[in-house]
C-alpha cells in the first residue's frame, strides 16, 4: 500500500532567473565593474545557490 501524500509545495522563483536578474542588476548599478572576474564559484557562493544555475547563465 502506497502512503498517501498530503499538501503541496510551494513554488518558488526559478534560481536561473534570479542570479541572472541579479547579475543584471549589479553591472546596471556599477556594483560589478567592467572587466571583473567573476566565477560561477563566487556567485553561487554569494547568493547561496549551487553552481548549476550559475553555470547555466553561460548558456545564455
């Protein structure tokens, strides 16, 4: 007999989306300069996410 499941989870913004609205955000405002290095280690470290999202931004 299976156990049945009650409740549902609650969706949540799409991580891609969110580093890359971030990311956007942060060389629209200049808080990250021309010519910066930025590793998908830094970033995924910064926002507390995986490095998937972050190295899926590449394919963009």
């Amino acid at each position: 007999m299976r156990a049945k499941l009650s409740g549902k989870l609650q969706a949540r913004p799409h991580y891609v989306d969110e580093v890359y609205r971030i990311l956007l955000d942060a060389i629209s405002d200049g808080s990250l300069a021309p010519g910066s290095r930025v590793t998908q280690e830094d970033i995924a470290e910064q926002l507390n996410v995986s490095r998937s999202p972050c190295f899926r931004l590449y394919s963009f």
